[in-house]
C-alpha cells in the first residue's frame, strides 16, 4: 500500500515500513545512504517543524500502539517540553567563550 496521507511531514515513511512489515516484507536499512535537503527551508520555521512532529509521533502511537502506551508516550513529551522549559537560553556569548 501506499502511504498514510493523515501523517503530515513526519512519520509517514516509519508507518509504511511497520505495514509492509506486518505484509511480509523485509525493511531495509543502510545507514551509508544520505538524503540531504538543499535550502534548509523548515530550519527557519523550526518551533512549528517540532510542534508537526511530535503532533506525528502522538499519531503513530495511537494507530500503531496500545492506549496505554499513547498515553505513556503524553506523559513523556509534557515531562521532556517542561523540561526544556527549565534549560536556560544560550546566549551566543555564551556559545563562543571557552575556558583557557
């Protein structure tokens, strides 16, 4: 089959590869292949690129997983965005200086 077009941006390609391999199929891997994106066009509207994710991440578990762990998998995201929360901003003097 063909890809689930309710997944938007990320996580479409890990479903695809779980349904051909609940069909038989064997997934290949080769960590030597490279895909590069030229423009870096979604760096610049990062805050939504992670928002996309992980509203992806939620989607696949709740097709792919048990309730319980969708919700687990909540829990985690709320601790780890909270979390992040806490870290304090680098500052780019902050970045640059370096002890002797």
């Amino acid at each position: 089959g063909g890809l689930d077009e309710r997944f938007f941006l990320y996580f479409e390609d890990v479903d695809w590869c779980l349904s051909m391999r609940q069909a038989g199929w064997h997934v290949i891997y080769n960590p030597t292949w490279q895909v590069v994106h030229l423009g870096g066009s979604s760096q610049r509207h990062r805050g939504k690129a992670n928002q996309l994710y992980y509203q992806s991440l939620l989607q696949l578990y709740e097709k792919r997983y048990s309730p319980f762990a969708h919700a687990l998998l909540r829990l985690a995201l709320v601790a780890y965005r909270w979390l992040d929360g806490l870290r304090p901003a680098a500052s780019p003097d902050s970045l640059s200086n370096t002890a002797d």
